[in-house]
C-alpha cells in the first residue's frame, strides 16, 4: 500500500536531518516518482489522477501533501538531496521558489501537450506551466445585493458589517491588493494605495478570510453579503441552488493558477516531465474539472456546466475576457514585507 505523506509543521522540525539523509535517499530509480500536491481532496487526486497514469506508464507514485508554504519550506531545505520529483503549487509559491533557485526549466519537447494549451499558462521562461486556473472576481448574495458589486461597494459605508476580504497570505489575497491598486491607485503596481485604502477600510470588514469553508459558511449564513473571492467558491453553492453568484470584478481581473514544476535534482527527470505532461493532456484536464471545479488549461478539453454555469465565457477564454496574469515577480519580491504590512495596518 503507498504512503500517503503529510508534510505539518511537526514533520519540518525533523527535516535539517532528512537533508543530510545518505544517498540512498538521491538513488534514481525511472520507475519512482514523488509527487508533491495540495492537502485538499489528495484521497480524489490519488484515485482519479495518480492511479491511471500509475496504470499507463508502470511508474509507482508516492504522494505527499500539505500547505503550499510547508511544501516550498521541505523543498528549500532539502535542496542539496531533493526527495521530491514534481510540486504541484499556487503561481506565487511557484514564483518564489523559482526565484529561490529550487526549480528546473523543463524541456518542451518532452511536453507535447504544452502546445494544446492557453498562452497564458505556459512560462516564458520556459518554467514549467500552469495545468489549472481560477479566477478573482465578486461573490455575493443575490437576495441581499440586487446586482452583482463592483470593487468601491466594498468601501460603500453603507455596506458596513456586511463584507469579507481575503487576507493577503490566500490565493486571492495579491491579486486583490492589484485590483485596489487599479481603482484607486496610479495602476496595479500602486500597492501603497492599496494598503493605505485597505486600511481605511477596515471597519467596514466583518472579516478577513483565511479558507475558502470559512468564506462560504459565512455566506451562507448570511453575515456576509459580498466578498471578493475566486470562483472556485462559488460553484457547490450555486450547484446546490443557494442564493449565491459569483461576477467578474469591475476592474482588475486577474488568474490565479495552479502550476505543476519539475524540482531541480529530481531523482527521476524524464518521469517528472511525463506526469506533467500527462496533467496537461484533455482526458485529465476533464477529470480535474469534473472533480475539483478546476478550470482547464487545455484549450481541447470539455468544461463541466457546472463551472459554465458560474463563470460563463470566461471558462472557456479568460484573456478574451479582460483577465491577465498578476505580476508575480513582484509579489514574490515582497511577499514578506507584504504580509507583515497587512497583519499591521489592515487585520491587525
């Protein structure tokens, strides 16, 4: 039976040793490969992901799941013997653990089905792509608000009590710190505008959200009315009929990706580039779709209506739709003084 490895907090403590692990620990081995994903549904992906590509290629999978930022940490000490072949990771972790040197361009020709998907989920750099995609934009209550609200209603004092705000440190977090910088500020990149406007506006906020269960029980209850939020969040509620919906903000829309990377010194290179490869092909993208609610990359692959349903056209073409990628390098750039910044001028 495979191991199902979850990297906590605890597991870190132990990991200096772990690196300096004797080389029994870097052996190659074509047949072996450890793939490293989210915590979040890792039972489905093992069953509906792993195990068929398992049964395609003869390659045995091990898995181990957790935090984004617990897994860029494991990485980051375990650079010199790397126990882990392939990462599956949020674009901003992707970015700072780029930036950090942990991981490898891959080689294109290795990758046939890079050219079947959407521009913007390949790197031009010729890092690894993004295999799935969200996108920010306004969730709200339809028998609270009678239509869909813009960024400035979140400022509205009229809508006090009333609201929900991703902390910086969610998938949501940065692109939304863009958005305000749009609205009110000189341009996207104006992020001192939006720390100062965020501010002002923190009496306004019921809460500062964490996890996306947090965000939909509290709309589901009714204490929050709006919230911006990727549409992911949305998707059971509406499938479950609920009065909920989920639009496109009035300015500063921006994809959230999920990138897959090829980890530098993995043991077992070419089977790295084949499981991404494999996360890439349409037959996958429609099961993660069917699946998580994931969008696909895959400009082939058939999007379930329950996504449709959420999103409308910007499922099928997000570009054609006004949303970009965020800067990145910016925000891995200042992750840490971000972060500190928004605990102390605007959750705090």
């Amino acid at each position: 039976m495979r191991r199902l490895a979850v990297t906590t907090a605890a597991t870190l403590l132990i990991l200096p040793l772990a690196g300096c692990a004797g080389s029994a620990a870097g052996e190659q081995d074509p047949k072996k490969l450890t793939v490293s994903t989210f915590g979040f549904g890792a039972d489905l992906f093992e069953k509906n992901i792993v195990k068929p590509f398992e049964k395609e290629t003869g390659i045995e999978v091990e898995i181990e799941s957790g935090a984004n930022a617990e897994r860029l940490t494991k990485l980051r000490i375990n650079r010199s013997n790397p126990t882990v072949d392939v990462v599956m990771i949020s674009d901003l972790f992707a970015r700072m653990g780029r930036e950090q040197g942990l991981f490898d361009k891959v080689d294109a020709s290795a990758l046939p089905n890079l050219a079947k998907i959407h521009d913007f989920a390949k790197d031009e750099d010729g890092y690894a792509p993004a295999y799935t995609y969200q996108l920010l934009g306004m969730l709200y209550r339809t028998d609270k608000v009678d239509k869909a609200p813009g960024i400035k209603d979140l400022w509205d004092a009229g809508n006090k009590g009333r609201i929900a705000l991703p902390d910086i440190s969610t998938s949501a977090g940065v692109p939304f710190l863009y958005s305000t910088a749009a609205t009110y500020g000189s341009g996207p990149g104006d992020t001192d505008t939006a720390f100062e406007k965020l501010a002002a506006n923190s009496p306004n906020v019921l809460k500062y959200f964490n996890r996306s269960t947090e965000l939909v029980s509290l709309l589901d209850r009714g204490e929050v009315e709006m919230a911006p939020a990727l549409d992911l969040f949305a998707i059971d509620s509406v499938t479950a009929g609920k009065p909920i919906a989920w639009a496109p903000l009035d300015k500063g829309r921006y994809v959230v990706s999920n990138t897959a990377q090829l980890v530098k010194g993995a043991r077992n290179k070419a089977g790295a580039e084949k499981f991404i490869d494999y996360l890439l092909s349409k037959e996958v993208q429609e099961k993660a779709a069917a699946t998580f609610h994931d969008k696909p990359v895959n400009k082939d692959a058939t999007i379930p209506a329950a996504i449709t349903e959420v999103v409308g056209e910007a499922a099928a073409d997000p570009a054609a739709n006004g949303f970009t990628t965020p800067d990145l390098k910016l925000a891995a750039e200042n992750n840490d003084k971000w972060v500190d910044r928004f605990q102390r001028e605007v959750s705090g």
